[in-house]
C-alpha cells in the first residue's frame, strides 16, 4: 500500500527523468540537465532511489537485466512514457537553444536512432565507469530532485 506522499507524488510530477545513478554518463546527464534547464521544468529521479522505485512500479517499467542494470532511460511527461532515443530527443526539444537543435536527429528513423542508443547503454559502464554506490545531489540542487518526503 503506497502511502500519501508517495501517491501525491505521482500525481504531480508532469516531467520526470529516470535515470542510473551509478552510471557515470548518467550523472553528467542529470548535472546537464540541471545547468541547462533554466526553467526547471524537468525534476530528476534515480531509479535506485525511493521515488523513482514508485515511479517504476507505478508505470510498470521494468529493468534491462536479469542482473538488475538500467540501460533505459525513462522521460515521464504529462502521464506519457517515452525512453531510449526518444525520450533523449523530447527532452532535448524543450532546452534552450543550441541544445534544441539536436532534435535534427528525429529524422533518423526510431530503429536506428535506438540501436546507438543501446550500443551506447550497453557499453557505458566500460566507456565511462560506474560508482559503487548512488551519488547524493549537492545541497544547491536538491530541489530538482523528486523526494517524496517534501511533498
């Protein structure tokens, strides 16, 4: 039985991103995505963390790997799910330009665009590295994080 706060939070994140936060490429996302998004718009979930466990089970979204790794990443907007490329490609049409002009890449078609996509996530680990353990956000950017307890 999700309690409250947990269904509150469900009902109010319009623009969630779910991300690995073990990943290193995934945590030089979500510090991107609060540098550029001037308007914080988006709020940022790890799919370790509390919310984005309610978040996941909520939508049903499922891991990648029997081995319990996260090679999608999820974009929740507005009660849609987008992933992979696409949820990339959405994300990136909302940011400020130059950034918005990466949409250029929706006319490649979906199949393609998703293969880079998995080659990437498949390989990021090796690519980029991994933490052992999930990285808090610093104290200034708290606020663009989803936490169920503030709610």
């Amino acid at each position: 039985m999700r309690s409250a706060k947990e269904t509150s939070l469900l009902q109010t994140a319009d623009k969630v991103i779910l991300f690995d936060d073990v990943c290193k490429l995934c945590h030089v996302w979500s510090r991107f995505i609060i540098r550029y998004d001037k308007a914080k718009q988006f709020k940022l979930a790890s799919v370790q963390s509390r919310e984005g466990v309610v978040l996941m089970d909520h939508y049903q979204l499922r891991i990648d790997e029997p081995e319990g790794e996260y090679k999608t990443m999820y974009y929740l907007d507005s009660g849609q799910i987008y992933q992979k490329s696409t949820a990339f490609l959405r994300i990136m049409a909302t940011m400020p330009y130059p950034w918005r002009l990466l949409v250029i890449f929706k006319l490649i078609p979906r199949p393609a665009r998703d293969f880079c996509y998995d080659f990437i996530a498949s390989n990021r680990y090796t690519i980029f590295g991994k933490y052992s353990t999930c990285t808090l956000p610093h104290s200034d950017h708290e606020m663009r994080f989803l936490n169920i307890d503030r709610q």
